[in-house]
C-alpha cells in the first residue's frame, strides 16, 4: 500500500464561463435583473464590456468570504489598508 501525498484544497473560486447565460446564472435577485436588462438593451459594440463587468462581479460574488466581507466593510470592521492588501497579494504570487 502506497501513501498519497496530501494537497491542500484549492480554495479558487472556478472561473464562471464569459457567456450570457453563464453570468446571468451566477449573478442572484436583482443583480441578475440588472445584468439582463444591461446586456439586452446594449448596442452590439457595446455588449463584450457589459459581460466583461458584470463577470467580474460575479467572480467577486462568489469569492469565499465576499458576503462577510461586504459586511465588514459597510460597519467598518476588519479593514485592510490597500498597502497591506498589496502585500499580501504579492506574497502570494511570489
């Protein structure tokens, strides 16, 4: 019997597919609302950067921690300085 090495799990959120219905599925309530409304009444030069917005905040909205987070934020507590934040993404990355 041989041992499997133990990887940590990848706490990534997966990346939602750059499609209409895609964003629209990950999006809830009135976001979704928004998004829809936003993307069917865009010219057709206009609809990559209406996706484009709305998928990164639907990545952010999944990220673990992000209702928490927004929480945080709106009573003030837990606030991370932007120097900080930098840093640490930076350490990571390296």
């Amino acid at each position: 019997m041989s041992a499997q090495p133990e990887h940590p799990a990848d706490s990534r959120a997966p990346a939602i597919p750059h499609t209409i219905n895609a964003i629209g599925a990950a999006l809830t309530g009135e976001r979704r609302a928004r998004f829809y409304g936003e993307v069917l009444a865009a010219e057709e030069t206009d609809v990559p950067g209406v996706m484009r917005r709305w998928w990164k905040t639907a990545m952010l909205d999944q990220a673990r921690g992000a209702e928490t987070s927004r929480a945080n934020a709106a009573a003030g507590r837990n606030l991370v300085a932007v120097e900080d934040l930098l840093e640490q993404t930076e350490r990571r990355a390296g």
